[in-house]
C-alpha cells in the first residue's frame, strides 16, 4: 500500500490546481489511517466537508476515474467534488415534472 504523507497531497493539489477543478483545501490529514479531510465550496459559495482516502484522492488528481480513486463517495458527494454543484442543486435541475 503507499503511504501519502500531507507534503504529497499539497503538491498534487497546486499542480492540479491549474486544471479548473472545484476549490477545496485539505482541513486534516490522519497519516495513521491515511484519510483526508476536505472542504469544499460549492457554486453557491457553501462550504462541504468530505472525509476521503488519501491515497485515492491522490489519484484522482492524478487523473484516474473518480468512481475508482474513491468509490466510497455516493454520485451526489463525486459531483459536488468535481463540479461544485451539491446534490440538492442537481435534483432541483432534473426534477421530475408532476
């Protein structure tokens, strides 16, 4: 297993940081049990904390598929991530008409 170290994580994230990703900032990194706590500010400007696997957060930055870096993550928790539009957002854009 590799071990990421919080120095790491910061380095993906200001050389990942040129793509137009959704802003987030590491709150706490737990290197004992390798998982990240993340906040991230979504469209609105509301702030969403998630807490993630180091190692899979790394890869997605990394440019492995979302659902496989961290498939822990619910479609709602994946979207906020990657577009910054939080999950009750998307369902008052794609909900049903009566």
């Amino acid at each position: 297993m590799l071990k990421i170290h919080t120095n790491q994580l910061i380095l993906i994230k200001q050389v990942k940081s040129f793509n137009m990703r959704v802003p987030y900032y590491i709150k706490h990194f737990n290197g004992l049990e390798q998982q990240v706590t993340i906040v991230i500010r979504d469209v609105l400007g509301h702030m969403h904390e998630l807490t993630v696997d180091a190692e899979g957060l790394a890869a997605w930055e990394l440019g492995t598929h979302i659902q496989v870096a961290l498939p822990n993550l619910t479609a709602g928790q994946r979207e906020l991530l990657i577009t910054g539009i939080p999950e009750a957002m998307w369902d008052d854009m794609f909900k049903e008409e009566e």
